[in-house]
C-alpha cells in the first residue's frame, strides 16, 4: 500500500475532515507542526499508522524535518492542507523527487512575488508596492491613491490589514499590522518556512467592486474565489464560490458554494483564473484564486493560493458536486491521473448549495454588538432562523467550546477573532446567502450574555 506523510498544520479544510479521506487512499503517517485541538486529536491519531510532532523546527529545519520523516517512512507522497506549510512542503517534495507545488510554491504564498509575476504578464490587479519600513510605507502613499489596504505578504484570513485614508494614517497602520502579525504567530497563524515572514508587507490600491451586475439575487459580495488544481503543470478549474460582503475592513464573512454566476460571466471569471494561475509556474497542487468583480465587466486579481480553498470550501464542493478533491489530490500526488472535471462547474451541474459562516461579534452591516455573548452551539443550531429544508451544523474543529466569551471583533486581526463555523446545506445558492442574513441578525438574541453584561443589567 502506498504511504503518504501527512503534514498538519493551522489553516485549511478541519484536519478531522481531510485526514481520513486521504487514509482512504494510502497508508498515512502524520507530522504534526501545530497542535491538534482537543476533541479531534484522538480520532485524527486513529486513521494514522504513525504519528509524531515536529517540535519547533523553523525555515531550513522544517524542510529537513519533513524530507527526514518522509523517508523514515518510506513516503510516497508529501501533502498539506495548510497555507502556513505549503512552501516547506513543497520545497521537501522537491528534495525528495515527490510531485508537489514545485519551486515556485512560494510565489504563490508571498504576496509580493506573486503581485511581481502578473505585473510582468500584464494581469489586471489593484496597483500596489512592497514595503518593508514605515519610511517605504509613506512613499508608497505619495505614489499610489489612497484610499490604501496595507496587508502582510504572507499573511491569510484577512489578518494585520488596515485602511489608510491619508499618507498621514501610515504610521499608526504600520504599527497595528506589525502587532497584528506578532499575535497571529503566537497562536500559530504565521508562515512556518520563512523566518521573520511577519516582516513583510505590502500596501495597494482599493479597487471598487460592483456585485449587482454579476449575481443573480441579492446579499452576494463583490469577489469571489476560483477553486481547482494545478494537474502536472496544466491549470483545471473545479467550480466558483460566492461571498457574502465582507466585514471592515476585509475579513470574510461567508463562502457559498456555488456561486450564483452562470454562463459568459463565469466563463470570464475562469478564463482570468487561468491566467494568473499560469503565471506563477506550479506542477502539482490545488489552487484557491480570489477575483474582485467591477462593473462593466472589469475584474481583479486579489491572490491565489498553492492549496485549495481553506475553512469548509474543500466539504462544501464534496456536498455540492459530489467531489472529493483531497482523495482525487492524494492520486495525484501519488503518480496518478485522477479525472478532475473537464471543465468549471455551474450551479446546473450542483445537487444543492453549501456555505460556511464565521461568526463575528458583528451585526449585518458591520457594527459590533453592544454587549458582550457567550458561544452556544446548540443555542444557535436550534433556534436559528433557517428555511425549513435548510441544515445548519456547527464545524466543533473550528469552534470555541461552549460558554467560551464570543471575542470582540477587531477589524485589525480578522479571522483570529472568530468565535466560531457554522455550516449550512440548502436547495440552491440564494437560500444560503438569505439563510446566513438572517443568522448574522439573530445571533445576539440566541446567545447567553456575558456574566459581566448580566451584573451590569
């Protein structure tokens, strides 16, 4: 039987969710680079014929570390789902002789490289620079058009961005950004392969998105990500999913599979993905593409990703169409020819519709609640305001435990102050998208308040 290690880290589909599809696959032998959660450790260790921890190995060391385990184990295959592992994993392949994202793993991971790429192959996107000081940061103001979005190159879920109005905000956002990615590493959300990665950072224009003219309904966000796999250096679209508008200043709320784009604009939308996908040059890898839509079908590429889409996005597709990308993704690396859909999916091709909700301590329009809630799973699968075919579930992996405080939003560190998944199965796109409004709305009536907030009371 085939032998595949496994590599774990923060980020990505639940471990609980990826890890037996690709046992079902191969042998598998897990290296550990985070910790697993609680409630998941015993049964992802279950499905592993080996499992151990890579201690605090860094940058050239992890690589060692993972190129070492893998032949320790006879591994035929080295696979991540994590964004914070894919260079280092990609870079052991390598070393290994392994199918993998290729050298250029990293400019699809480092947001400067990748934006240096498709500028020199003409891709349209936001005008940005890379900065590395707060000097370089204000010249960078005076050169593009504020208002700007500074962001860390190597960051994911929209953590350390800031809006900077003025040339004169730049300080005060560098200083933000710089804390910002100094907590992320500390709960585990940094990339594990470049040391000092919380360093660098670039600052872009803000494009302006136009949603109306792309979805057909109302609730959609103005992006959207373009989900497949780089297949032996040839780019195969899978399917395209849908956003709700994000929170300020840019953390996604929701991912609804499928979009609700049919037909020329789809066709559009995959074309670019294609293009951007291309120019960064990667063998063997699942690949996440967001694309800011404009009116008069102008469009954007924000990034793309050596990985497949990170939160549900990966259960989504299998609900949806009935595609297991991990196992299909584990044949590859493997040395198979796995038949990956022979074009972009449409909603037409969906049995039914999926999306995943973070929840934020945040009302529909962006505004934080004014008292402070404790999580309640079973509060809000019970009593939430869903269509009467629709099925919501809490993602446990990805969750705070029960009686957690819900944190307070900070538009600085986006994802790193979520409370918790949720996901939701319906009929069809739109139902998601109007079944996730509604929640947003009740949230703060179907969760216990703080202890705190009673004493005030």
């Amino acid at each position: 039987m085939a032998k595949v290690l496994y590599v774990h880290a923060k980020g990505g589909p639940p471990v609980g969710y990826a890890l037996p599809r690709v046992a079902a696959r191969a042998e598998v032998h897990l290296l550990a680079l985070s910790e697993l959660s609680a409630g998941s450790a015993a049964r992802t260790r279950a499905w592993c014929a080996s499992a151990v921890a890579a201690g605090c190995a860094e940058a050239d060391d992890l690589v060692a570390s993972i190129t070492s385990r893998a032949r320790e184990v006879g591994a035929d295959a080295v696979v991540t789902f994590s964004e914070y592992a894919v260079v280092a994993v990609a870079e052991a392949a390598r070393r290994l002789g392994l199918r993998g994202a290729g050298p250029a793993a990293a400019l699809a991971r480092d947001k400067r490289l990748m934006r240096t790429a498709w500028e020199r192959r003409g891709i349209p996107q936001p005008r940005f620079r890379p900065v590395a000081t707060v000097d370089r940061l204000r010249n960078a103001t005076r050169q593009l058009e504020c208002p700007l979005l500074l962001k860390a190159a190597w960051s994911a879920g929209s953590t350390a961005h800031q809006i900077i109005a003025a040339p004169a905000d730049a300080p005060a956002a560098w200083t933000r950004s710089r804390e910002v990615m100094t907590e992320s590493a500390r709960l585990g959300y940094a990339e594990l392969h470049v040391a000092g990665a919380g360093e660098d950072f670039l600052v872009e224009e803000i494009v302006t998105g136009c949603a109306g003219e792309w979805f057909e309904g109302p609730g959609w966000g103005d992006y959207v990500s373009v989900e497949g796999v780089v297949a032996q250096g040839v780019f195969r679209p899978v399917c395209v999913s849908g956003r709700m508008p994000t929170v300020a200043p840019f953390t996604e709320r929701a991912g609804i599979t499928p979009a609700a784009i049919t037909g020329e604009a789809q066709d559009a939308i995959v074309a670019l993905a294609r293009r951007a996908v291309d120019a960064l040059g990667l063998e063997d890898c699942g690949t996440h593409t967001e694309i800011k839509l404009g009116a008069g079908g102008r469009m954007w590429v924000i990034e793309t990703a050596a990985r497949f889409g990170g939160a549900m996005t990966v259960p989504q597709i299998e609900e949806v169409f009935g595609l297991d990308l991990v196992g299909l993704f584990t044949d590859q690396l493997l040395g198979g020819t796995p038949d990956w859909p022979a074009r972009a999916l449409t909603p037409a091709d969906a049995r039914s519709a999926a999306g995943s909700l973070v929840v934020l301590a945040v009302d529909g329009a962006g505004a934080p609640w004014p008292r402070r809630h404790l999580w309640d799973s079973t509060a809000v699968v019970r009593s939430a305001p869903v269509g009467p075919h629709s099925r919501l579930r809490v993602v446990e992996e990805s969750s705070l435990p029960d009686g957690a405080p819900v944190p307070v939003y900070d538009p600085a560190a986006g994802a790193n102050t979520m409370a918790a998944l949720c996901l939701l199965s319906a009929d069809r796109p739109q139902t998601v998208v109007r079944d996730f409004t509604a929640l947003v709305d009740a949230l703060p009536d179907l969760l216990p308040l703080h202890a705190t907030e009673g004493a005030r009371a």
